[in-house]
C-alpha cells in the first residue's frame, strides 16, 4: 500500500478540457487483457485552427508496468481508425493500439444524426470493454466505508425541514422512461398553457426521501445487473453474460441523475443530514484486491476539506464517467472532430527497471543527512535506520509513470536548457515528430507555458511534486488531475528533467519520511478512522 501525503491538490479536473477529459477516460485500458496491454496512459492535445477548418491534435503516452514486456525501447506510431472493420470481441487479447483504435473508431461510427439504437450500441461496446474497471467502481464502496451506500440512500428517514423552500423542477426526459413502484413516485403537477403543458417535479422536505431512495434504487440495480455479469463470466455462460452486460449497459440513468442540471443529487448529499450517515471509513482492503482496485481506492481517497457527502458524489460521478463521456463526444462538436478531423499518436515507453539505492547511498545523500543525522536525537537516528533497514525493498517494483513521462516531453519540447535525456536518447524521427506533436499543446502565458496533460485517474504524490519542481524550475505549468497523496515505487523520466530538479524531488520525499517519523505517536501499523494516517510510508504498492 502506498503512503498517504497531506499534500494539497494540485489543479482542478475543471480546468481541463471535457474533450480531454471524456477522450482519455475512454482510450484508458479498462480490461485485463494480457500484459502488453495492461498500461496506464497520459494525453495531451489540443484542436488547431487553420483559418478554415479545425482538428484535434493528440499524444497518448503509456505507462508500462511489466518487466516482461515484449517492447525494449520507445515507439512512436499513428493511430488509425478504419470504419470498414468490425470491432474484436472485448475478452480477446488486443493491443494497445488496436484498443485505442476501436474506442476511436467506435466513436467515429456514430453518425451526424444518430438513432437511439447507435447509442445503445456505442454504450454496450464502450461498457463491455472497459468493464472490469467499471465493475471495480461499482463496488468500491465496500472498500470505502463501513456501510452500504446505495441501501443507505434506500432507508434514509429526513429530518423535517432539509431543505428550506419547495422547488417544482421540470421533469427532464429521461426521468419518464424510469419505472418507479407507485409508492416511491415524486408528486408532479403540470405546468403552462394548455397546448404546452409541462411536467413538473416536487422537490421539498416532503419529497426528499423519495429521491434518495429513487437514487438508491439506480445504484442498488448497477450492482445486480455488475454481480449478475461477473457470476456469468466466471462460470463460462457466454448468454447469461451477454444479457447481463446488455443490462448494466443500457443503464445510463444514474449519469443523468447526477449530472442534471438541477443539482438535486448534489444537494440530497451535501445539504441534508443524509451526509452524515456515511460515516466509518475502511482501510481501503478487500477481498479480491487487484491492480484496478488499487488504483481506483486511492483515487477515492479524500480530498483536503471535502465533506463526506462530496465524497459521495465524487463516487457516483465515477462511476458513470463512461455514460458520461460518451454522451459529451456524442454531442455535434465533439462527434464532428472526432469522425473526420483527428490526429492520434501512441508512444509507448518500455518497463522501466532500475536499480534502486542501498542504505549506504542513502546515508550518504547530502539531503538525507541535513534532515535527519545532522541534528536529530541519537534515539531518532537510530530509529530511523531500523525502519529503513525494515522496510527497504532491494528490488524496484515501479516503473516511470505516464504523466511524468509527458510532462518530462513537454518540458524537453518547450525549453532550450531542458533538453536533457538519460539513458534512453530520443531518436531523430521522434524528436521530429514529437516536436510537432507537442508544440500546440503549450501555450505561453505571462511568461508562464502552459501545458494540459490528461489522466484517467488522479496523479501520485510524486507526479505532482514533479509538476512542482517544474514550474520553479522552468515556469512551466500543468495542468492535470489532482493529487491521491499516494507515494508509489516511483522513478523519474528519462527526457526533460534536470537533475537539480530531481534532487529538489528527493529532498521533498525525505521530508516526507522525516514528518512520517517524527509525527508518529501511535504504533506504526495502527488503523484508526483518520483515514489519513491508514497508510505507512513504507508499505509499497504497485501503480
């Protein structure tokens, strides 16, 4: 398990681009296919106006977590869509490329003025590829809190004055095709001239309830149709399977829910005393812990003053991240940029694997020695020693993350005194071609470049340090997804970085360490409900 840092998020998701946003989530492999295709990815871009016409211009960058890769050094490559091919069945092994393409291509097939039944089919193919991350999301509140999210929201009792004033909010479309029992239906009235009526929905002190328990029930069926498809899968019934997946699938309700513009399942969660019932949180362990799961607990994790309920929503939001972006790309703009007028790029790195720094070199490193022997207690020296002799791995089990990567490019590209390159020198072709990539993506601003990397999770604590070190050394500035304030086996990337930015990076980890040990008061493993402080600093996980 990585460890948990108080540092403060770095940019909000807001300021992102959706297009980026919603593109990276799709393009992220969701599945375990084999370990060639098992990768984290980072994207940049940016839409180029000529004057005339407009394009999206993109760079996927890999994070490669297997030392038994087949791939030994960097390789640029195209992506192509082609809307003559059937899309491979989702549980075969595919490439990274290939599965890059066919979400491309998926998305590409939907035409200018879709049908439903192109929805529904773009939706199923979306789902039913990515679906072993969507089925960790689903259940991710078993890994969170100590009690069930979707049957708290189902047996919620208010208080009698939750919300200050009745609002009548006119019933959206998708709200009809919903099945509600009789007893759980929202009172309606209608509204306007006789010849326009409009549906209008009550949401009061009254009617709260009903729209928990109407959000609870949503979630309470994603979990059936998520369990149903998973007991299939395992027990080789390919139609069971199918008929489940085509039901988790077609249920984008609760991605309405939550994005509708009344904000009725924000205020349920953060304005009623419905917040207050999510209480309890775990240590972010469960019984079928895998990579994903991993990965999407620490993206839980909570953010620097968010309430419990916002933790909530935050949760729900992931979940339908994939109803979510296919319904922003599906929109005309999007739709149209995406048939006919973009350019996609893979880079894929190799596994990193490094030989990582005895106890001797640690001793020995200035920074280390101005923290913690020159003026600790002889007790606190030799505690720390013992803690690292304890818990120092002798082999590295990280690799370079795909957002350093990137954003190692992107200063390597936007600086002169950044052009540095350790031990994996870019090839001619890929300076080239890099160069062009990356140079719409940076725009100057106040003598600050601006740079956008997207992530379809939150960054670790040491990308953002990075990102940190960066902006003082070179005033350039990232914009990407906030931090977990996990610490991962991490090493740098070998294009772009300068080493006296790396050397500002370690003396912040050993601060790290010095606070994580000096600040200790209970027993080093104890679990308690600062969900902060459930992480040792040297209990290591794979990312």
């Amino acid at each position: 398990m990585g460890h948990r840092s108080w540092g403060e998020p770095s940019f909000d998701l807001q300021q992102i681009p959706s297009l980026l946003c919603h593109f990276v989530n799709l393009l992220t492999p969701g599945d375990v296919f084999s370990p060639e295709v098992k990768k984290a990815i980072a994207m940049t871009g940016a839409i180029i106006h000529d004057g005339v016409n407009e394009r999206f211009q993109t760079l996927v960058v890999t994070q490669n977590l297997y030392p038994r890769s087949s791939l030994t050094e960097s390789k640029l490559e195209q992506v192509t869509n082609n809307l003559q091919n059937h899309f491979k069945k989702s549980n075969d092994d595919v490439s990274l490329n290939e599965h890059i393409s066919e979400i491309w291509t998926a998305l590409a097939s939907y035409d200018s003025e879709p049908s439903t039944d192109t929805h529904i089919a773009l939706s199923r193919f979306v789902i039913n590829r990515c679906r072993r991350k969507v089925f960790a999301r689903i259940f991710l509140y078993q890994k969170t809190w100590h009690v069930d999210v979707a049957q708290t929201l189902v047996d919620w009792t208010p208080k009698a004055n939750e919300l200050p004033e009745t609002h009548w909010l006119d019933a959206p479309h998708w709200f009809s095709l919903i099945g509600l029992p009789p007893d759980k239906d929202v009172p309606k009235r209608k509204q306007g001239p006789p010849d326009n009526q409009v549906t209008q929905l009550e949401f009061s002190s009254n009617t709260v309830h009903l729209w928990a328990s109407f959000l609870g029930h949503l979630i309470l069926m994603l979990e059936r149709y998520a369990a149903e498809a998973q007991k299939m899968e395992n027990e080789g019934d390919t139609l069971g399977f199918k008929t489940a997946m085509t039901q988790l699938s077609d249920c984008a309700a609760l991605n309405c829910f939550v994005s509708w513009g009344a904000d009725v399942v924000k205020t349920l969660l953060t304005k009623t005393t419905l917040a207050s019932k999510f209480y309890g949180f775990t240590d972010g362990q469960g019984d079928n812990e895998d990579l994903y799961d991993s990965d999407e607990s620490d993206n839980l994790n909570p953010e620097h003053r968010e309430s419990s309920g916002g933790r909530v929503l935050r949760h729900l939001k992931g979940i339908a991240a994939w109803h979510a972006a296919i319904a922003s790309l599906t929109t005309p703009t999007y739709s149209k940029i995406i048939r006919s007028e973009l350019s996609l790029s893979l880079l894929e790195i190799p596994h990193a694997s490094f030989d990582i720094a005895n106890l001797d070199d640690i001793y020995e490193a200035s920074s280390f020695n101005a923290l913690f022997l020159s003026q600790s207690s002889i007790a606190f020296k030799d505690l720390t020693k013992s803690i690292l002799k304890r818990h120092l791995s002798q082999t590295f089990s990280g690799t370079v993350h795909a957002e350093a990567t990137l954003m190692g490019l992107l200063t390597y590209f936007s600086s002169s005194s950044s052009r540095v390159a350790f031990e994996m020198p870019l090839r001619d072709d890929h300076v080239a071609a890099l160069d062009k990539l990356l140079e719409p993506a940076s725009i100057i601003i106040n003598a600050t470049t601006e740079n956008v990397v997207a992530v379809g999770r939150k960054c670790c604590w040491c990308c953002d340090r990075l990102r940190v070190e960066l902006l003082g050394a070179n005033r350039t500035r990232f914009k990407f997804p906030s931090s977990n304030g996990v610490i991962y086996p991490w090493s740098p990337p070998r294009v772009g970085v300068d080493v006296k930015v790396l050397q500002r990076l370690e003396f912040a980890l050993f601060q790290e360490l010095y606070a994580a040990i000096s600040n200790r008061t209970v027993p080093w493993y104890w679990l308690g409900s600062d969900p902060f402080i459930h992480f040792s600093p040297f209990e290591l996980r794979e990312s």
